[in-house]
C-alpha cells in the first residue's frame, strides 16, 4: 500500500497546478496514465486571459464570460475567475513564463471570441504547450512524487468519505492500493466520444466516469464545445488566435459568410455562434465538398504568419498539404471542450469527503453552456492554485481512514475477469460506432428524434461491450486492456450526454436543438445535475447563481 496526504490524478496544467500547491505543506503524490508532458494542455494554443491593461476591467471580462455561457455559468465562481487572474499570470511569469511582449516589454494580449476586449497572454500559437513545460519545471523541482503511466481503474469510498485508489501500473504489469486524506480528480475531457474531435487519444473522461461510479454528481454534460476551426481530415485544432489575429472565414463563393450572420463580431463572435454558422454555410451548399470552409491568413504576409501562429502553419503544411502564407485552410467543427463535469463548489470541493476535482473534468461551472476563448487555460491555473490551498488545509485536520486490502483484491479479479473474457466483439469497432453516433446525432445541431435514436444505440453498445474480449494476456504494456477500460468510461458519459441533451428542451450555448431553437430561461435557468442511483441514472436540477447580472438576450 502507498500511502500520500494527497494524490492529484491528472498531470496536466490543472493537476500539476494543485500538486505543486498543495505539495508546499503536503506530502502529495501525481499519477498520470502518461508522461506529464504529454497531456493534452499542450495543445491549447490561442491565450490565456486577464485583465492586465489600464483600459479594461474586471467588470468587463466577467460580463464576458457570463454573458458567453449563455447565463448558466455560476456567477459566484467566474468573479473568482476573473479577480484571481491577474495574480496567477503574475506568479507564472516569475516562475518562468515567457509571454509575448509588446514593443515596450509588457505582456501582449490579443482578443479571442465572445471579448469585449484584448486580453488574452499568449506566448505566439503554443501557449499551453509552453505552460505544460513550465509547470513540469516547477513539478519536478517540487517535493512531488510523479507515478508516470498509472492508470486509476477505481476510486476507494468508504463511510461517505474518498478515501483512495487502486492504479494499473502499466510499465510493471501490477495493481496498487493508493491510500491518501484526499483526492483530487484532474483528468481533462472525454473528447475520444465523438469521431471528430481536436482532443488526445488519452482524453476518455476517465475521472468524470470513476466519480460518477461512487456517487460524485455530474453537470451540464449536455454542454459540449465545438471548435469551429480545425483542419479537415484530422480535426487538429487550428487557434482561435488565427482569427484574432485577423483570419478571414471564406464560403466556396469567397465570401466572408460572418458578416451575414455577426456583423459586429465577425469571425471573434463565440465559438457555439461560428460553428453552427459554418454548419449552416456547408449545409446551404457554400462550403467545399459539403463538408469545410476556408479559413485565410494570406493577407498576413510570411513574417507575421512566422511570429504569430507558426505552429499553426506547420500543422497545417504537415496534415493538409496547405502553405497558409499562400494558401488558404481547410477548417471545420469539431468537439473540443466539455463544459460540464465533477460537480464542485468553488474550491473544487464534491459532495463526497475527500474527494476533490479542478480543470475540465469538473464543473465548478465557470463556463456554463459556451467556454470563451482563453477561459480554460485560466480555469486550470487559477482553481489549480486554488484547490492546491485548498486541500492542504483539508488535510491539516483529515486522518487516514482504513482501508481493506480486499479493495485490492476485488480490482485484481475483476481485471482478470476482463482478460480472460470470451466474445466476439471488438473495442475499436465499438468505440468507433459510438464515437459516429454522438458525432452525427448529438453534434453542433440536435434533434429529439435523433437523439433518442442515439440514446436506443448506446445502449446496444453498452450491452455488446460486455462481450468484447482482450487478446493480450499479458499484464506489462497492456494497452488493449487500458483501451476497453476507456471504452467502458466513454460508454457511460456518452450516456449522460444523450440523456442530458434529450430532456433540455431548449437552445442554450453550444446546445442548440433544432425542435427547440429559442432560450428557455422559466423552464431551464438551471443546472443538469446526474446522479448514479442503482446502477441506473438519476436527473435532478440545481439553480444557477446569479450576483449582478440577470439574464439577457445574447446577442453579439
């Protein structure tokens, strides 16, 4: 048995954020199901935002985010948003952080989507690849000890209280019984869900479906972010900082179609907004083989494409062929961030003693129905830091509970179980299926019907899943096993997802249904909150906090 004060499952921006915090009076443990530096946080390329300059405020960015989340982000806890970002960009700058500079050395800003203002800190188009970096520097000087390529398998409750968890060390081949005073969940998205997606391979919603199973409630699971840029073919995210730069949305017509649809705003209205005016222009019969737009920076000029997004422009040659200094991109939408998530409080505290959750897994809900540009990124620095405080003080006053080694026991059979199973059916058909189902029926348009057709075939999969067999016996490196392990994860939220979509009979955010197109805010200013209650889904609703700003019509 391991034993630590605190375990932060998930080494990406928001759990290194809490591990490094927490370690500071702690004796905290990272488990990561790969190298920190390969969690997805690197590919966040477009921003992160704060209010640094005289000209704006912290009125402004919270209006912003209120007024992007369509009115169900929790007011209470974007003003800590809001209000703790300038010191968290601050701290990072003196631990390292390279930001872009103005001419007269400040720190750059650039405007993303849904902002009233630039304010967006960035460091050219890889602003969370150089974060990760940064914050694995400061992990590894920490007194943090880092389980690289663990897989939690299940969270330990006992007498209402997390009390640890049982990990797959996958380079050993063995299982190990994690004892600690508290968890804490950071495990980013479920984007493998849908076919087209900008998200990891890694990024199967492992943390949101091991919660789920010890009776940590879910939120908002109907709210699914669609990224309006990303390349066709692949789906790579291709920044938001590409239109704020000054990109250009083009139909086969060369039309820059934003004007119809946002005048004001243009390509940096909100990212639900573009992605179902892009939808709109392909399914019209004005996009490029009934299937992308084109996005265009060859007005830049190669120094200013070289500066800005070189990333973008390597992408881009490597996986579309496409010189954009000359050529204009390939773009369509594609799943890219979970609003909902672990429901918390504000600091990152679940119904469940112990239990802990922060960055994209959880829905303290900062983004309620739409994420701006530039939000998630500060999410996980700023409730990093926060839930890293946190816990510490949690667990000034928390003991170690016992734990049975027969937690130990039991996972072990049940894998064996898994391995040694019989049947005919295959994880990456099955995967494969349900990722095309929420795709194509659960997508950036929704219907009634169709998602209660998705709904009837999720189900099936669930069933079929329970005969899918695993051709390696062996236990080292067993990444068949990992792979149905992820399945069954996906096959649980892609569940909530469809059910959350189907009873909000409205269009709110980046839940848009087709049957019910205009706001409900008598009937659905609230929260979707999903229970497990005897193996079957309970669906209760939570009210949204409102401080300063009621709602309003959203328009741009």
């Amino acid at each position: 048995m391991i034993y630590h004060d605190v375990i932060v499952i998930g080494a990406g921006l928001a759990g290194m954020r809490a591990a490094i915090e927490a370690s500071k009076s702690a004796d905290v443990g990272i488990i990561s199901k790969v190298y920190p530096t390969r969690s997805h946080s690197g590919a966040a390329q477009g921003g992160i935002n704060a209010v640094l300059h005289p000209g704006d405020t912290f009125d402004s960015h919270i209006f912003d985010t209120v007024k992007g989340s369509d009115y169900l982000g929790d007011q209470n806890a974007i003003e800590v948003l809001c209000k703790e970002a300038p010191e968290n960009i601050y701290e990072i700058e003196h631990m390292g952080a390279i930001f872009s500079r103005t001419d007269d050395g400040k720190i750059a800003q650039r405007e993303l989507g849904g902002a009233s203002f630039p304010r967006a800190c960035f460091f050219g188009d890889l602003t969370g690849h150089t974060l990760l970096h940064l914050l694995y520097e400061q992990l590894l000087k920490s007194n943090v000890k880092i389980y690289n390529e663990w897989f939690v398998t299940k969270l330990i409750k006992e007498n209402g209280r997390c009390t640890g968890a049982i990990c797959y060390n996958i380079q050993k081949g063995n299982f190990e019984l994690l004892k600690a005073k508290a968890i804490v969940l950071a495990t980013g998205g479920y984007g493998r869900a849908f076919a087209r997606t900008t998200n990891a391979h890694i990024n199967t919603g492992d943390g949101m479906a091991l919660a789920y199973e010890i009776g940590a409630p879910l939120a908002d699971m109907e709210f699914v972010q669609f990224h309006p840029t990303t390349l066709f073919g692949t789906n790579i995210l291709v920044s938001e900082g590409v239109r704020g730069e000054g990109g250009y949305l083009k139909n086969n017509k060369g039309e820059r179609f934003m004007e119809r649809y946002v005048p004001s705003k243009m390509e940096l209205a909100p990212r639900d907004v573009v992605s179902r005016c892009i939808q709109i222009e392909v399914r019209e019969g004005r996009g490029f083989e009934n299937e992308y737009v084109h996005l265009d920076v060859t007005h830049f000029g190669e120094a200013k494409v070289n500066e800005k997004i070189p990333q973008v422009k390597e992408l881009a040659r490597k996986f579309a062929g496409v010189d954009i200094v000359k050529e204009q991109m390939p773009v369509q939408p594609a799943q890219h961030y979970s609003m909902g998530g672990i429901r918390t409080n504000i600091w990152g505290e679940t119904n469940i003693k112990g239990l802990f959750a922060v960055g994209e897994c959880a829905c303290v809900s900062v983004h309620g129905a739409n994420r701006l540009g530039g939000n998630s990124l500060l999410e996980t620095v700023v409730y990093g830091r926060r839930i890293g405080r946190k816990v510490a003080e949690y667990i000034a006053s928390a003991e170690f509970q016992k734990i049975s080694e027969s937690h130990l026991k039991d996972e072990e059979k049940r894998i064996k179980k898994l391995i040694d199973r019989k049947g005919k059916e295959s994880n990456s058909v099955i995967r494969k299926e349900l990722s095309e189902i929420l795709t194509f029926k659960v997508g950036v348009f929704r219907v009634g019907n169709e998602i209660e057709e998705a709904l009837n075939e999720i189900k099936k999969l669930q069933d079929r899943a329970e005969r899918v067999s695993i051709q390696d016996k062996e236990l080292v490196y067993n990444t068949q096993l990992t792979s149905v392990l992820e399945m069954e994860f996906l096959l649980t939220l892609s569940e909530i997802i469809a059910l959350g979509a189907l009873n909000r009979k409205e269009s709110r955010g980046a839940h848009y249904r087709n049957d019910y197109p205009e706001r409900d805010d008598a009937k659905w200013l609230k929260h979707t909150i999903v229970t497990k209650k005897d193996d079957s889904i309970k669906i209760s609703y939570e009210d949204v906090s409102i401080t300063k700003y009621q709602p309003q019509k959203r328009v741009y």
